[in-house]
C-alpha cells in the first residue's frame, strides 16, 4: 500500500500546475469517508461537515477565476426546479430551516459542479481518481483490521468498530463500504488505461478490492458487476470503427506517469505505455487505447470480483490455515436469507401512496419519515423493523414523494442532460467509461438506499456531473452580481456548519440527561438556545426531548415539542411521550394513534412502551396502557411481528 502511495503521488507531479482546487477535488473523494468520529445524536455530521467546507473550498477558488459569461449547466438547472417545487411544502412544515438547510446543500453541490466546469476536464477526472485510490487505499487497511478483530485488542480508537468483525471500513454501513470500493475500482482501472498506474500495482489492487467486496456481503456488488460488463461492453462497441491505433517506441523517462497534462485536452494528446510496446493515436485518428486497457482491466477485477463472491468459504478457510481468523460472508450468501427486498417493498407502497396523494410537489423536503410511520398500521407486521426510515430506499419514489413530479422531472431531466453525451461518437472513450460507470454505481445504489443523501457521495457526484461535456445556456448574469451571490451562500454555509460542529461536540455530552439536576436545568436553556436557530432547531429539540417526561407538568410546553417533534421525525421515544400528553390534554383518540403508531413502527420497543405507561396511575393513561400491556403480551409470546399486529388497522 505504501508503494501505491508513492506511486500516486509521483502522478501528482508530473501535472503542469497543480493549484489548490485539485487538492479540494483529491480531497473531496477521500478525507469525508475517513471520519472516526461516530456519536449520537448524528454519528454522520462529521463526515458531512467536512465534504461541505471541502465543497464551500472549492467555490471560493472558482470565484477567483469566474468566466464572463454564466452558462446554465444541468447541475443549477436542477437546483433551481427543485427549489421552486421545495418551496411550497415548506410553509406547512414543522422544521421549515431543515428543509431550507437541505435546499442549500443541493444548490452548494450545483455549484460545485459549476466550479468544475471551469477546470481542465481531465485534470479534474485524474485527480478525483486519484484522491478514490489513496482514499480506498486506507479503507483496506480500516478493513483489514476489522475483519481480523484487532481494533479492540490492539487500540485502535481512529478506527469504527462494532465489536464483532463485521467490514464496513469507517464508513460503516456495508452498502456504503461496497459502494466506495466499487467507485475506487473504476478510479484505479481508468489509471491504468491512461498510463498512469503500473500493472503490478494494479492488479494486486483489484484482487484486495474484489476480495473485500466478497467480505462486505454487500449483495450490490453483484448488480454493479452485471452493470459494470454491459456498461464496458456498450462503450466498446461504440469506439469499435471509430479508432486506428499506430503502434511507436515508448518515450524516454517512462514512469508511472509518461505525460504532464496538457489542460484537459482529448485522450489524443496522450502518449499511452503498454508494458513492451507503445501505442499512439496517429495524427487526424479519433481513437485511444485507453479505452480498450481500462476495459481489460475492469473484464479481470470483475471475473476477480465473481471468483471471490463463489470462493469466499474457501478463501476463509485458507486464511484460518494459516492462523488469520476471518470467517466473513459474500454477498451471494446473503442472498440466500430470507426477506430480501421485503422491508423496502413496504416501503416503495409507502412513498408511491405519498406521492398519489400530494403529486405536484411532495410533502417536501425531509417530511417522508413522518409519512412512513403515518402509514406503517396499514402494513402492520409485515416483515416488521423498529427503525424510522427517513428515506423510502429508492431515490425515485423518495423524490416523488418528497418532491412530487416537479421535482422528479427536474433530477431526470438533469441527469440525461449531464451523461447522455457521453455516449456522443466524439465524447466515447475511457473517460466516458469512468465518469458512466461511477454514475452507474452510485445512481443504482440509489435505487436501493440513499447514498446521495449523505454530503460525502453527493461532492463526489457534484464532480460527476460538473465534467460532463454536456453544452450549456448563457446568461446574461454579470460577474460580480455573480459573485455577490455565491459569497453570500457560501458564507452563510461556512458559518451554520462551523456553529453545528461546536454545537455538536455539546450535544455528544448531553444525549443522556445528567443526575445533577443544576446540570440538566443548565443544558435544557443551552438546548433553548441552541433552538432558535432554524438550521439546528430541529437537532435542538429532538435533545431537549429526552430532558422531558409525558407527565402532566408543564403540559402547554412540553405538548406542542412533541407535535412539532412527531411531524418530522416520530420516534418511539417521542411517539410515547406524545400518547400520554395527548391524553392528559383530554385527546383520548390522538393519544390512541401515536400508541398505536409507535408499536406499529417500532414493535420491538413494545416491551419498553408498556413499561414506561405501567407506572403512572393516572386514568386518563388506562386506554393506552391496555393497548401497550396486549402488545408486550404478544411480543413475548410470538415476537415483534406479532406486536404489531396488535394495532394494524384493516
């Protein structure tokens, strides 16, 4: 790994001039995915913290070489539609800055496409690939250490860890893991094909990839191969005819990296080294070999990837042979579990309904969660799971739901506008290859997750799109009136991100209330405070929650937290407390829905629900206790299933 490093950095300088933006791009694809920093009450916001001042970085070195002209590129076309559908739902929300927080991502992220548009194409695709290997480069060793279970024995805190060896890197989600190894595969196979990356680096690479993505038991892995091949195979067959490769002598001082950019010119420019034999595109032909070396290194990694998903038994046992415990399941196992696709098939019915029934515009940003426990009594017991989905798995059905049709014509629309000229005869190659293929990864991930939703993917993609060779409009925007603006959001940004990060590692020390009751009194006027501010209002309250009971004290404040609470993000937690505040107010049947809400959402806490309403004696709780104390009976008897079917609705 170390030679790899070397390596990678010998590329970095043969470039002609290697300014700051190329450092924020390399940056961009690894350091956000780094983060050991994991706690509640948001184990991501560090990692998003860090992929938004990257970003923010990289927009303030755009504005220092603005171009005259604006041209509207897919990525501010799709920003501005999603705005104007967003803004209706916000006026009913019960977090509008939330919603507003996450409209200014979406335009932060379109502006760094904007920003990359200005860069040498080719530059902007090497560095970003070079800033995935170096980046998955350390996610193996993060990796390699949890599979063997030595974070605990050997102390290794800048590692995340769940005690039991499972691999998700620090990433730590097995889907997100596979994801990113899947991106880096590409990246370290587009090097190859351009030169810039030998083959006895490369392929001891692509075997580890290909091994760990057995290890993540990701069952992704599979559909991006399958996708990956017909992918190459299309891009092939549309460079075949159009290229005439002239063999020539390799250059003097073949290295790593035989050419310094040229400024982002065509793959023409380029002197390609084969082991053995040169090969040059002559002068008037219009094709590389590029693209023909990266799909023969992409054909090996994924036969690599298909050995390893068949052999992972076998592969374990050797390693055990030799005395390295590792005992990991494939994906192809876990396709043998039951279930599979059930949870999000609920959950597709979920959002298709939430779209049908408000279908211009959505609920509005953020406001799915609240729908799928609104929903979730209808489909009580069916492959039940106690966990909130604040996002329905499927970035289609999220975006009609939350966003309506508006919203969902815009993000099509602007995706076919920035990848479709890829497949332009003059815009075939290995570059078309690349930037395709980590859109295919991430865009099919997102039909089954939501990897977009965390800022760290989403950068990655803003550069995706912000390559594309697609044309633009003008507009008649003049330069400073530009200027003004994107200073203005960026500033903005830069000051609510470094307020949440301060605000965040008080918040890691408040989750649980204190047993100094001064302490507590002193955290509750911080967590007031801390709610005044509409970006971190919601955060503030979903804290100072856990500070307050169900009981009847103070019921004109503690009530309507708990409807705001409810209405964005209904937890158990906040679910229960809710039922009994409802039924002191005298709400006897709001009180009976959030209960049954909870335990149709939640039926593993069942136990818990009846527990907390089994103490208090007051009368207005005996309905609810009674709903609570059959759930639990159920869960015992028969599981949480069961539970929930207690308050399934026909």
């Amino acid at each position: 790994m170390l030679s790899l490093s070397r390596a990678l950095l010998s590329t970095l300088r043969h470039v002609a001039i290697w300014p700051l933006p190329w450092l924020l791009i390399a940056l961009t694809a690894c350091l956000p995915f780094l983060s050991w920093l994991r706690f509640a009450p948001n184990s991501d916001w560090i990692g998003n913290a860090m992929a938004l001042l990257l970003a923010l970085l990289l927009i303030l070195c755009g504005l220092l070489h603005m171009p005259a002209s604006l041209r509207l590129s897919p990525a501010l076309a799709m920003a501005g539609v999603l705005t104007l559908a967003a803004v209706a739902p916000l006026a009913g929300a019960p977090y509008p800055g939330t919603g507003l927080s996450l409209l200014a991502v979406i335009w932060l992220a379109a502006l760094v496409a904007q920003t990359v548009v200005q860069l040498p194409r080719e530059q902007v695709i090497t560095t970003l690939c070079i800033g995935l290997v170096l980046g998955v480069g350390l996610q193996l060793l993060i990796g390699a250490v949890q599979v063997l279970g030595l974070v605990q024995p050997w102390g290794l805190w800048w590692v995340v860890s769940d005690g039991q060896h499972t691999l998700f890197g620090n990433i730590a989600q097995r889907n997100q893991y596979a994801n990113y190894l899947t991106l880096a595969l590409l990246a370290a196979c587009w090097l190859y094909g351009r030169g810039r990356l030998r083959a006895w680096l490369l392929v001891p690479l692509l075997l580890l990839l290909a091994l760990f993505l057995a290890w993540s038991a990701s069952r992704l892995v599979l559909a991006y191969a399958m996708g990956l091949a017909l992918l190459a195979g299309v891009m092939l067959w549309l460079t075949r005819g159009s290229q005439s490769l002239t063999p020539t002598p390799l250059p003097e001082g073949e290295g790593l990296a035989v050419s310094a950019f040229t400024g982002g010119g065509s793959a023409a420019n380029h002197t390609l080294s084969p082991v053995g034999r040169g090969w040059r595109v002559a002068p008037g032909e219009g094709g590389d070999v590029a693209t023909l070396r990266m799909a023969k290194a992409l054909l090996f990694a994924l036969l690599a990837i298909m050995l390893c998903q068949l052999f992972t038994a076998q592969i374990n046992a050797a390693l055990n042979a030799i005395g390295l415990p590792v005992n990991q399941a494939s994906g192809i196992d876990r396709f043998m579990d039951g279930g599979f696709g059930a949870r999000r098939w609920i959950e597709w019915q979920k959002a298709w309904s939430v779209f049908m029934a408000h279908p211009l515009f959505g609920v509005g940003l953020g406001g799915y969660a609240a729908q799928s426990v609104l929903l979730e009594p209808a489909f009580a017991g069916q492959w039940s799971e106690s966990w909130l989905f604040t996002h329905c798995h499927n970035i289609v059905l999220q975006l009609l739901a939350e966003t309506g049709i508006v919203g969902t014509l815009a993000v099509a629309g602007a995706l076919l506008w920035a990848f479709l000229p890829w497949f332009k005869r003059e815009n075939v190659g290995a570059d078309a290859l690349l930037v395709l293929g980590l859109a295919l990864v991430l865009l099919g991930h997102s039909l089954f997750e939501y990897p977009l939703w965390y800022a760290s993917f989403l950068m990655v993609f803003a550069v995706l799109m912000g390559v594309s060779p697609a044309k633009g409009f003008a507009l008649p925007v003049r330069p400073a009136l530009r200027r003004v603006g994107v200073l203005a959001l960026v500033l903005v940004l830069a000051w609510q991100v470094i307020v949440g990060l301060v605000m965040y590692f008080d918040w890691v020390r408040w989750v649980m209330p204190s047993r100094d009751v001064a302490e507590n009194k002193a955290r509750i006027e911080s967590l007031l405070q801390h709610g005044a501010n509409p970006v971190w209002s919601y955060e503030a309250d979903q804290l100072l929650s856990n500070y307050l009971d169900g009981s009847a004290n103070h019921l004109a404040l503690k009530l309507p937290l708990f409807e705001r609470l409810a209405a964005y993000r209904p937890y158990p937690g906040t679910l229960i407390k809710l039922a009994m505040l409802r039924a002191h107010q005298g709400d006897a049947a709001g009180a009976e829905v959030a209960l049954r809400q909870a335990i149709a959402s939640f039926p593993d806490t069942a136990p818990q629900l009846a527990a907390m309403l089994a103490g208090p004696t007051d009368a207005a709780l005996k309905p609810l206790q009674q709903i609570s104390a059959r759930a639990a009976l159920a869960h015992q008897q028969a599981g949480a299933s069961a539970a929930a079917q207690t308050v399934r609705t026909p």
